[in-house]
C-alpha cells in the first residue's frame, strides 16, 4: 500500500480484521469522557472549532490508533455482551468493497451486479423460510423482500405493509384516528413501539400479550387480547410474533400465533432479527417451525451471522404489496422507458439511496456455503449449552434463571446464600435483603470486567432482579473462552463478597 492517508487507515483496519485482539489482550481499554478527549487532544481533538483546520495525515493516523485501541473488541472471545459481536472478516471486506464502489441499491441503472445479488440472496432467504417454492426462479426479477437499514426499521416497514393490506386509502388521506392495534408479547422488542409512533397508531396501540416464564408468547393470551380489543371497538392490525426474544432467546409459537392471525384476518410479522438465523441449522430451524405461514419476517444477518452492521432482509410473503405501499413513481430516477427498469428496487422502498448490505452477505454466504453458516449456528449453540452446564454443574454458585438457543441467563450466589432459586417465577419469593444483595452483584462483576478489560457480558433485569446473560454470537467462542468467563465471574464475585462480608 502506498503512503497516502487513506492507504495508512486502511492497512490499519485489514490488520485488525486479520488479527483481532483475542486471548489475553484486553476487551475494552475503559477511559472515560474526560480521559477519552485528552488522548485525542494529544493527537486530533475530538471536537471541531468553529473553523475546523486540517490536519497532517500522521496526527490523523496516530487519532486512528487511538480510535482502534479505546473502542470495545467486539471480535474478542470474550465478548458475550449482546446479540451482535465481531464481523465475519469477509463481511468487513465486502463492506468496503461495497463502499469503495459507493453507489445506491435503487436502480439497476447505477447498482446493475447488486441488484442481481439482492434478487439472489433474498430468493434464497425466501426458500429457506418456505416464503417462496424450493423450485422457484433463484433470480426473480421482482425478489421477495428488500434489504433495510435495521430490525427497527423492517418493523416499521411490516406495520406500513400490514395497514395498506387493511386501510389501502391511508397512505393518501392519512390516519384518521381509527384505533388500530398491534399485538407483541411482552417480552417482544420495543422497536413495536416505536414503530407504532411513527405510524402515528400511537404506543397505547400496541397491546403487550403475557409470555410464559421462558419468555415466549401465550397463544390463550392473544386470543383474549384480540377478543377484548375487538370488543372495545379496535381494530387488529398486526401480529408480531418473537422468534428469539433479545434477553431470553424465547421463540414464539409461530403456528399457534397464525392460528389466530388467520382467524381475525390480521397480519403476522415474525420478528426473527436474533433467531431467524436459526433457520441456517438443520438442528435448529424448528424454533421457526410455521414461518411460512407470516407475511412478513426480519431477520438481522447483522447479528447471528456476523455481517457487519447493518445487514437486515425483510421477507415479504406478497412482494408486489411493496411497490403497492411505497411506489410514488419519481419520473427522474424510476423513468419506465430506460434500460432494465423493471428490475430498480427503490420504488418497492421508503428509501431512496441504499447502501448494497448485500455484497459482504453474498461474498460471506459463498465462501462458507449453507454447511458453514449452519456449522456457525451449532457452534454457537454448543459453546451455550457449555455454559447452561457450568451452572448446572456448579453445585449452586450459578443459579439458572431462563435461556435456550445460543443464551444463558444466570445468576452468581455468593456462599452463604448457596443455593438459591433464581427461576423467574421464585424470584419473587426472595426476601428483600436476598433481593438486594443478588441485585447488586453483576453490575459490579460488570464494572470489574470493563476496567480489567477481561470480558463484556450484559446483564438485565429479570423479575426486577439483576442477572447475567451469556450471548454466543461468534465462531470465535471457545469452550476455553467460556469455562475462563464463568471462572472470572467466580473469581470477582468472591472478592465482591469478601469485601462486602
Ligand atoms: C428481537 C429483536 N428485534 C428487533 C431488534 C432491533 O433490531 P435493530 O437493532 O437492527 O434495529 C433487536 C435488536 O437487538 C432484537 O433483538
């Protein structure tokens, strides 16, 4: 590489793609605000003067390095922090592959190899949810779904498909106050919510439905939500089913949640953004046995699959509903009469520029191939259930709480309050001085663990008591790895205890 500024940064980014801190380096190298500006004031402050002067380009490579050294390693092993974790280094090339031809996913006109590779990939995403025939066309021109910046976002885009499917006048006359309502477990992600405001449905539209103690929806309980709803003079609009909730991993029943979709003429969006990626391992894909039956399903390769941010495919049962929502027929980039136009892709989305998140999954799905994205997930899986039985095992040290798939959520119990139930329906049943005690200990194993720089694992509230969440997102996760996490948290909890005894 040559000596210019751009080739400097990006020897640095290929090294650390290539060789990413793992073993005994660090995780994180904690600074604070007012530590993180003094490093940077010694090579390129952080901020900007209200005349912002240019800077010699080895200021800037030093101000590189020093971004390099005080961000989180998220492809370090021992990051368990949270549903995403290191790339997959293909992705990370293939992202600025992609980036280096910078152009917009709207048009074949400016994106003609991507666009292919969108038709592709979601066909073959389609196949594998049972969206489309196994012998349907591998390179349709119109592909059954669109790639979106996000899970919030395809949320946003199922409840606009759902309400033109409902309300076809909408989109031109605007809301007009009807109360539609949404319907998620309680349990489910907030991007329902959100998704909901922006719609201008409101939050009070969204109907929380109780989960079972794992977390996963209760089919009885949607059919009473949908009942009572109706009976108040609402009108159901949408489904969403959890497949893999972000803190327990709890996958909704899909063919009992279509039941009841199917009986009130509702649609069903299948929130798959954790665990659609299930769907990759033979093992595995039956959590999301009936997604086929959905009209709509997100799933994040962001986050199982190791694409870089943000990789997400929503799959659209009716794929002509999207040209139907979205199209506004803009004549200076849509213009019918030019070359291959039935194939642009900006008129079946809110977006107009679109950043080709296909390339680094395309690239990525080929060199692995469908053994290696399932070996992946059964990797990850495995490495879980290693984890499941260290607690199992630890003769009341750990206390499971809840968790399947590639999570373990947990508790640390220090010895003289061994054992100690801490299933979500006997945490309630603690005393208040247990309560406080148990509640206190994983942010402070957390703190621990952030100022060593040994590991990042997340930590939640359960029942309203604090507890650890083992996530296994990455291949890079070993059974060493994980026995090294549970024996720091072992470690840290015993001196925590020590001190606080
Ligand atoms: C179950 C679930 N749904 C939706 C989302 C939101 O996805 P995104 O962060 O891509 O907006 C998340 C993110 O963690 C999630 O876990």
């Amino acid at each position: 590489m040559g000596d210019e500024l751009e080739a400097r940064i990006a020897e640095r980014a290929l090294a650390y793609v290539v060789d990413p801190p793992r073993g005994d380096d660090p995780v994180i190298e904690l600074a604070s605000p007012a530590e993180l500006r003094k490093v940077f004031d010694a090579s390129v402050p952080l901020e900007f003067d209200s005349v912002a002067t240019a800077h010699h380009d080895d200021a800037i490579v030093e101000a590189v390095d020093s971004v390099i050294r005080y961000s989180v390693h998220t492809s370090h092993p021992r990051f368990v922090n949270q549903n995403f974790a290191g790339p997959d280094p293909v992705s990370v090339a293939g992202d600025f592959l992609g980036a280096a031809l910078n152009t917009t996913g709207a048009t074949f006109e400016a994106a003609p190899v991507f666009t292919l590779m969108e038709s592709a990939v979601l066909a073959k995403l389609g196949r594998i949810a049972g969206y489309v025939a196994a012998d349907s066309d591998p390179l349709p021109t119109v592909p059954p779904g669109l790639f979106c910046p996000g899970g919030s976002t395809a949320t946003l885009y199922a409840l606009q498909l759902a309400r033109q499917r409902l309300r076809p006048d909408v989109n031109t006359t605007g809301a007009t106050g009807e109360k539609l309502t949404v319907f998620v477990s309680d349990s489910g992600h907030y991007a329902a919510s959100k998704s909901a405001a922006l719609l201008g449905l409101g939050t009070d539209a969204v109907i929380k439905v109780e989960s079972d103690d794992a977390g996963a929806m209760i089919p009885d309980a949607l059919g009473d939500a949908l009942t009572a709803s109706k009976a108040a003079g609402q009108v159901p609009l949408a489904i969403i089913a959890t497949s893999g909730t972000t803190v327990t991993s709890a996958f909704d029943d899909l063919h009992a949640l279509a039941d009841h979709a199917e009986a009130h003429g509702v649609w069903l969006h299948v929130d798959g953004c954790y665990g659609g990626s299930a769907l990759f391992s033979p093992t595995e894909r039956h959590r999301l046995d009936g997604v086929e039956r959905s009209d709509s399903f997100v799933w994040n390769l962001h986050k199982m699959m190791g694409m870089t941010q943000q990789c997400t495919a929503l799959l659209v049962k009716e794929p002509s509903r999207l040209a139907e929502c979205f199209a506004l027929r803009a004549d200076y980039l849509f213009q019918p009469d030019k070359l291959h136009a039935e194939y642009d892709s900006g008129d079946r989305t809110f977006q107009c520029a679109r950043r080709v998140d296909v390339l680094k999954l395309w690239l990525a799905w080929k060199h692995h191939g469908d053994t290696g994205f399932a070996a992946r997930i059964d990797h990850a899986v495995a490495m879980a259930q290693r984890g499941a039985a260290r607690v199992a095992s630890s003769d009341g040290e750990f206390a499971h709480v809840t968790g399947t798939f590639t999570n373990v959520v947990f508790g640390w119990i220090p010895p003289e309050l061994r054992p100690t139930n801490l299933t979500p329906l006997s945490i309630p049943t603690l005393s208040a001085e247990t309560h406080a005690t148990l509640h206190a200990i994983p942010p402070r194993i957390k703190r621990r663990m952030q100022q060593e720089g040994s590991a990042m694992m997340g930590f939640q509230p359960i029942a309203g008591l604090n507890t650890f969440r083992l996530l296994v997102m990455s291949p890079t996760v070993g059974p060493d790895d994980i026995d090294s996490l549970f024996d720091q948290i072992s470690e840290y909890g015993m001196s925590i205890s020590a001190i606080t005894s």
